[in-house]
C-alpha cells in the first residue's frame, strides 16, 4: 500500500506532488453523474455514490491509499452538502477533493472553500473555516505560525488547487484579529482529530 506522507516532507510539498500525480492520473477517468472517482495507489478508481454520499467520502479521504476523491453529484443539493463536510475534515489535510454536479446537462464545479470577488473576503472564508474546524482555544499551548501556515497553505492546495503566499496567509490573520506572540497563535492548539492527522 502506497502511504500518503514521507518523512521530512511538508504537508505543502506532499500536496503538490499529488496534486501533479492524480491530475495525471483523473485524466484517464471521465467524470460520470453519481459517481465518486478516486485515485488508489496511483490508479484511477471509481465506485458509485449510495445515499447522500458523505460516508463513502468519509472512508476514501481517511483511507492512506487514497490521494485524491472527487463526488460527481447528481444535483447541486446533494453536492453543497458533501462541500459542507469535506472543508472541515481534519483527512482533506493530505488528501485532496473536488466536487462536481450536474446541471443543465452539463458537469459543474462546487468550490469547497468559498470563492468571491473580493480577495479581502475569500481570504477570510477561507482562513475562518480552516481555524474553526481545526484548531480550539487552549490555555497551555500555542501553534507557530510557520507551522500553522505551512498546514494551511496544503489544506487550501488540496481543496482548490491554488498555492498561496506568506503574505496572503498573513493578511488573512490580520483580519480575522487572531491573536499572535512572538511567531505563534498563542492560546490556540490542534484539535484531537488534527494531531491524529498531522502526526499518523
């Protein structure tokens, strides 16, 4: 079985190499209504969506195997409510996702990070659901922002596609007001369910 993680590799490097790899790889697998495409072990998989889909991606974004998932959706209810899901996974940290539906016949893409117009209120969706679903307040400890940018900057990879800059990461911050000593998050730490991720 082909692991997801190498040692002394960042979890932004790891991200662009997948990404390369199952871009590469998807293309061999049209996407089809209903159905979650997959890539195992560096080859295209797919298995068709039971219910409202959620277990199924649950299982595929934790399995290490797996590099990429990308539910194609028969309708954009179905596909909002697995986007609403997969952003806050603690898995989509190493493992990446997209999300289609169909409409009028055609194959649509769901952003699972909110998108806008304004760079200024994307930047802060993006950063918000990142600190809400994966860190917590924590009197005893303290996240370096090196660390947090550098889980943030591959999670925001693997559900877009789009790398971003220090200075994007640090804008974002300042805007939200997160409090910051000394190159750290102070009072805030990793949920259980990161640390499970981050350090498996």
């Amino acid at each position: 079985m082909q692991m997801k993680r190498k040692p002394n590799q960042s979890l932004t490097h790891r991200a662009l190499s997948h990404q390369v790899a199952a871009k590469l790889v998807m293309r061999a697998l049209p996407k089809q209504p209903n159905t979650i495409a997959y890539v195992a072990d560096g080859a295209p998989c797919k298995r068709p969506i039971e219910g409202d889909g959620i277990e199924q991606v649950t299982e595929l974004l934790a399995d290490p195997a797996v590099w990429r998932v990308e539910p194609c959706c028969n309708d954009i209810s179905t596909a909002i409510d697995i986007a609403g899901f997969v952003g806050s996974n603690p898995d989509t940290l190493t493992t990446a996702a997209r999300i289609t539906y169909i409409e009028a016949g055609g194959i649509q893409s769901l952003p699972v990070v909110n998108v806008t117009d304004d760079h200024r209120d994307a930047r802060e969706a993006a950063a918000e659901l990142f600190l809400s679903a994966f860190t917590k307040d924590g009197d005893d400890g303290s996240i370096a922002r090196s660390t947090l940018f550098d889980v943030f900057r591959g999670w925001h990879l693997n559900l877009t596609g789009d790398s971003i800059s220090r200075p994007w990461f640090g804008k974002a911050l300042s805007v939200l007001d997160v409090e910051q000593q000394d190159g750290h998050l102070s009072n805030r730490t990793w949920t259980a369910e990161t640390r499970r991720v981050l350090h498996h």
